[in-house]
C-alpha cells in the first residue's frame, strides 16, 4: 500500500489526523501517571541508602528527571521541526515548532523548579551556577527567546523563518555549552550536579521514573497537537477547508 | 494518610515540587481547551455569516 | 494595549531571553575561572586570593569536629593529593557525611584555613535501597533488587 506522507504535510490532513489522536494520548497519560505516581510513592523504598543515602525528598525525582528529559528533547524536535519548515518550505512545519514551544518551555521551568525543591534539602541550596543547572537555564531563555521572536514579528511566514533559524542557532550552542563544561571525566571537571547513570539506579525507582517520563511523552504529544489544531484553525480560518469542515457543524 | 502527606518531614519540598507540576499542566490544559474553543467559534461564526449569503 | 507597545515588549524579551543566554554561554565558554578549585590548586596558588571562590573535594574521613553549644564546625577538604582546613558556622546539609564530596564557598584566611560561608554537599548518581547497598557490597551480586534481598545466615559477619 503506498501511502503518500507529503499528504500529511498538509493543515487539512493533520487536522483531522491529531484530533483523532488526541483522546489516545490523553488515555495514555492518564495510564501512565497513574501508574508511574503510584509506583513512585508505594512502591519505591523512602529512603535511600548507600554512597547517596537521601531522605524521603529523593522522590522528587519521578517528576524532576522526567521534566529535565522532555526539556531537551522536546527542543530538539522543535528545532528538527523548523529546520525542515526552512528547508521544504513547508507551512505545517513551522506550525508544529510554534505548538512544541510553550509545552517545552514549561517542562524546562519545571525541571528548574523541582530541582531548586529537591536541591535545597539534598545539597543544601535551592540554586547553583553549577554547569547542568546554568545550561538548562540557559535552554529556558532559548525557548522564551523562540516565542517572544516570534510574537515581535507581524508577518507570520517571517516570525516562523526567524524564530526557526533561532531555535536552530539555539540547537548548537546547548551541547556546546554542556559538553564544554561538563567533561566526560568527572574526576577532571568540576561540578555540584552528579552525572546521571541509569545502571546505579534500583529497578522500581528507575521503573517509575521511565513510566512518568512516558507520560511526560505522552502528555507533550496531547498538548502540542491541540495547539497545533489550533494554530492550523488560525491560520487556515479564512480557508475553504475550514469553511466546509464547520459549515456542515464539523469539528 | 498523614503520613503520606507528611512525606518524612519532607512534605514542603516534595509538594512545592509536584504542587507546581500539576498546577501548571492543568493550567497548560485548561489554556488550549479556551484557546481552541475560541477558534471554533469564531470559524462556525464566520462559516454561518457566510451561509446567509 | 496597543499592537505596537505589544510588540515592543515582545521584541524586548526576545532580547532579553537571546542576551541573557548568549552571555551564558559566552562567559561558560570563556571563562577561565573553574566551577570550583580543588585542595591542590589552592595550595598551589591557583585560586584567587582575597575573593571568595568554591574549594570542591571530599570531606577527610575523622576531621569534622562540631563545636559544643554553637554552629560553628571543622573539617578538612581532600582531594586525596592534598588538604585544606575548613571552619563553617551554619547548618551543615541533610547529604554532608565524612568521605564524602562537598563544594563550598568562601575565602582563603591568611593562616590557610577556608572560611566557608556556604557548604554544599555533592552525592554521586546511585539510587538505591539501603539494604541492596551492603548487599551489593558483601556478596558482589547483579541485579538484586529490595524485593528479594538474600536473607543473612545467622552469625554471618558483613
């Protein structure tokens, strides 16, 4: 069966696509909160013990990790997103980095904010200029920079070609910054945030924070899909499309 | 319960931490559900207008 | 408000937001000054004198002493080539122990003693359980996780 994937680059299509989506992926998120909460608070020891003996605050981590890893990758989609809306000339492209930004934004500011609550009573301070906090501070004003491009421009097709040559300029600079500082060698660099090792990690804990992070996923693929419905009604509204999907009381 | 709440003595920190998560997903949700009824509207309006020409 | 005004602000936090992470990232990348210097390099003079900066190493095992009826502790700062003697008056982190990492900030005294302000205590990416970490340790098992702990003989010595 040949299916022609340049259809899906057009408004009307994904339209209809994602709002079919939509109630999956609510469903997935829910599951996978559910599950990923629970085994987080119930299943998990409350305190920690050996080299990193934490209190119960360590638990912190079933939202903060996941928050920290949607952050970046969400980024990292939008950027492929408008490099490819640069490239194609494709109007979709762009309107899917516009509906990734702000959900991205937000998970950027949660792994700053849960990581100031669980910092606090771990190493002793809400903040530190410590590398890994000070870059993903850094990818916070890369994603506020993004949006606010964007607004400051009226012609739409240009905020979308600018902010995307940001967001792109922005992709370089972040494992730049990451990777300049944080050394592969820990015993060269110095830091406050450890490194991350998914192999040090007891299996319930890690099972609960792979499940959120998946909900996290799951979450992102809802909510940008319902701002990029919406943005596609903005910007098609004048368009036959839309008129005869609503004429008829279509959604 | 309590004590699940009380969270060791930690309960400050682990509900600053997932207090805001949950208030700013909801929020997030509630903002495209506006966002998009808003859009609706105004395309059904503008379909109608159309009809009655 | 009016389109132009919004816009302006808007043109302004892009500004600000595109400013500040490029002067991040600029001063990260450019800098000469570490994240924080460690027992050798303060005492071979690499750490800026009269300023405050961040002394990073492993607390010495033995060397923390708490002064009775005040805040004011002692230890000394490793980084197991050299030393550096450090008094703290405050509240020492929930994750600060002997043996372990620690970053703190402050100034060096002329006597060679760091007067820290500030004493934060690093840990290392192992979640675990408290039970699975001595296991790990005596019985150098895989993928033992708390659920099934392997039960001690009586009279056994770990």
């Amino acid at each position: 069966m040949n299916f022609n994937w340049f259809k899906l680059a057009s408004p009307p299509a994904f339209y209809t696509l994602a709002g079919r989506l939509i109630p999956i992926l609510w469903g997935l998120t829910i599951i996978l909160l559910v599950t990923g909460l629970y085994w987080g608070f119930f299943e998990t020891v409350s305190q920690l013990g050996g080299n990193n003996p934490q209190k119960e605050y360590y638990r912190i981590i079933f939202i903060h990790v996941p928050s920290a890893w949607m952050s970046m990758w969400l980024y990292f989609v939008m950027v492929v997103w408008a490099a490819i809306g640069l490239i194609f000339n494709t109007r979709l492209s762009f309107m899917m980095a516009n509906a990734i930004a702000p959900t991205g934004a937000i998970f950027t500011f949660l792994a700053l904010w849960t990581g100031a609550f669980w910092g606090r009573p771990s190493w002793g301070t809400y903040w530190d200029w410590d590398p890994r906090l000070t870059s993903e501070l850094v990818l916070f004003f890369m994603y506020i920079g993004y949006m606010a491009l964007h607004s400051a421009i009226d012609d739409v097709r240009r905020a979308d070609r600018a902010s995307a040559l940001l967001a792109i300029v922005g992709l370089v600079m972040v494992p730049v910054i990451f990777w300049s500082i944080n050394c592969p060698d820990p015993n060269q660099c110095a830091a406050l945030h450890q490194r991350s090792n998914l192999t040090k990690i007891d299996s319930d804990i890690l099972f609960a924070m792979l499940t959120m992070t998946f909900a996290f996923w799951a979450y992102s693929f809802a909510a940008t899909f319902i701002r990029l419905r919406t943005i596609i009604l903005h910007r098609d509204a004048d368009s036959v499309w839309v008129r005869e999907l609503f004429t008829n009381g279509g959604r | 319960m309590s004590e699940f709440l009380a969270q060791g003595g930690y309960a400050f920190f682990i509900w600053s931490a997932y207090g805001m998560a949950a208030l700013l997903l909801v929020i997030e949700v509630v903002q495209l559900r506006t966002q998009y009824k808003a859009i609706v509207a105004r395309v059904i309006r503008a379909a109608r207008l159309r009809q009655q020409f | 408000m009016k389109p132009r005004q919004q816009r302006l602000i808007f043109i302004g936090l892009a500004i600000i937001g595109i400013g500040a992470a490029s002067t991040l990232a600029i001063t990260a990348l450019n800098s000469n000054i570490s994240y924080f210097f460690s027992p050798s390099q303060v005492l071979a003079n690499e750490a800026p004198q009269d300023h405050v900066f961040r002394l990073g190493g492993l607390v010495t095992t033995g060397t923390l002493i708490r002064q009775p009826e005040s805040l004011t502790v002692h230890f000394d700062v490793t980084d197991n080539a050299k030393t550096v003697k450090v008094v703290y008056t405050g509240i020492l982190p929930d994750l600060f122990s002997e043996g372990k990492g620690v970053v703190t900030k402050g100034k060096l005294g002329a006597d060679g003693v760091f007067y820290a302000e500030e004493v934060l205590a690093k840990h290392d990416e192992e979640y675990v359980p408290p039970e699975v970490a001595s296991t790990l340790k005596t019985a150098h098992a895989e993928g033992v996780t708390h659920s099934n702990p392997p039960s001690p003989p009586a009279g056994a010595n770990n």
